[in-house]
C-alpha cells in the first residue's frame, strides 16, 4: 500500500491543445500536457461533475514525458459574421432582435412571409454579455457584433505523450485505468476538438514516475502506409517532467494544480516539478497496443 505505483497513460492523436493563460481573442498551448487538463480527463472518464471534490485524484504526481513533442500549429478562427437566417426562435427568445427584425425587409415581403427564405445581411453576430431577460428569463445578449470575432488558437499536431500518475494506491489508478477505457463521458486532449487515438491506459506499473519512465519504450508511431517500417527509436534521450510533492528552491511553480472545476473556468494552485533527460534502458518494456 505504501509503495509507489505509475498509472501509464498515453495521449496522441491528430491535435492537441493545453492551455495554461489564454483567453477569449488568443488561446494558447503549452508544449505539454498538463496536470489540470489531464486530471480533468480523468475526472471526466470517471463520471464526476464539475462541483464535484477531487479527492484523491488531485493526489497524485504527475509527469509527462514528451516521446513526439509535436509541430505547433496555428489556426485562424473566426465566430459571426455574414447573414443570417430569420428564424421564428430569434424573436421568441430575444426582444432586440424582435425589435431589430421588425424594420427589416423581410417582414414586409408578401411572397416570402416573415420566416421564408430570406436572409438579414450582417445580421449574425457573437453573443456577448449573455444575461437572463428580467421579463421571460430567456438568456438573451447584451451586445450582437456586427461583424466576425476573430480568435487565434494554437495546437499541437502529431504529438505523443508519455503521461505518469504516482500514487501509493494501486486499486486507485486501476479504477481510472480502467475508467479511461470505458469513460463515462467524452474525453478530449484539451478541448473538444481534439479527441485521443487509440488506447489510453497502459496499466499500473511498481516505482516511481522516474522509473517508470526510464524503463518503457518510446511510443511507437503507426507508418504511414502498411508495408513501411516504423521510424527507429533507439538512441533517443526524450524529455520528462516529473512534479516534486514539495516545492523545490531555484525553481518557479506552475499554476495547474486543480483544486476544484466548474463553468467559471475552476480553481487552480501551485506546484513544482523538475524536468528531466529520460535515458531508456536497454531492453526496455515495449508496447502492444492499439495506435
């Protein structure tokens, strides 16, 4: 009981995107996966609500060991603008609009009717401050842009992470072991638009996150066509992060320490960690897995 167990678990896919600062126009990536975003992973595998305490969860130690560190990639992302169709909804649930629609064209055009065909030219725009109208208690917007919200989104592509849970109880990282092949909601490696590859858990190994990582394999990458090789992978020194469970001098924290979840972006606290040249032992534990 006392003796430390590694949950191993395997984060890959087309994109991912772990932000740490960003925010509304600008959202940003770390060059990792981190110890929120994956804790809320499992969080999520295991059913709990976003009020829900923690607990034990937010115990263990993390590390994360870059095996395919990624490209970064930028993507132009625009929300609003160009027309809009007038539907019945729009005027039954926002007043502005109903007021707003009641000049237009449309309404006076005896062929089409007030919910044919046409369209309001620069009529769709991003809600901003949603609030609940006093009077229906419909959620409504204070303010409709008029033209497109512009937002600058970073990602990962083709990256493959090593990812260690250090816990004392090995009957704990089994059950999110196996909570992660059979989640019970979706699971996504940062946000929505990027769901994990293949299998994730890759068991409950005796040691230290150090060890665990020093005596596994690299990840094998899938060959693009059936008949082609894989990519050698000896004689590489990846990366590791590995959290320290007390802070460390000369070193900065990070601030992805969950403390709780929930719709207003959550409660985060400080940890420390100490990065790390991961030499693989020869031999090392390979992998049979689904890529």
């Amino acid at each position: 009981m006392n003796d430390p167990h590694v949950l191993l678990v395997r984060l890959a896919g087309p994109l991912q995107s772990w932000g740490l600062t960003g925010r509304f126009a600008r959202r940003d990536t770390h060059t990792r996966p981190t110890k929120s975003g994956v804790i809320g992973l499992c969080a999520a595998a295991l059913g709990l609500s976003r009020e829900e305490p923690l607990g034990e969860l937010a115990e263990v130690l993390f590390g994360v060991r870059a095996d395919r560190p990624g490209t970064p990639l930028r993507d132009y992302h625009t929300v609003g603008g160009g027309n809009y169709p007038l539907c019945p909804r729009d005027l039954l649930t926002d007043h502005q609009r109903a007021e707003k629609a009641s000049t237009a064209s449309a309404l006076e055009d005896p062929e089409t009717g007030p919910f044919g065909r046409r369209e309001l030219d620069a009529w769709y725009g991003s809600p901003k401050y949603v609030t609940a109208d006093p009077t229906s208690g419909a959620l409504i917007s204070g303010e409709l842009r008029r033209h497109a919200l512009i937002t600058e989104r970073w990602y990962l592509a083709d990256a493959a992470f090593l990812v260690g849970l250090e816990h004392p109880d090995a009957a704990l990282l089994e059950r999110i072991a196996h909570a992660l092949e059979h989640p019970k909601r979706l699971l996504w490696l940062g946000r929505k638009a990027c769901p994990p590859s293949g299998d994730l858990a890759l068991g409950v190994v005796p040691g230290t996150l150090r060890e665990a990582f020093q005596t596994h394999a690299l990840l094998p990458e899938a060959p693009c066509y059936e008949d082609e090789p894989q990519a050698p992978v000896t004689d590489v020194r990846p990366w590791a992060w590995i959290e320290s469970p007390s802070p460390l001098p000369g070193i900065g924290p990070l601030s992805d320490q969950p403390v709780r979840f929930g719709a207003d972006g959550g409660v985060h606290s400080l940890r420390w960690e100490t990065r790390h040249r991961i030499t693989i032992a020869s031999p090392a534990r390979g992998w049979d897995i689904i890529l």
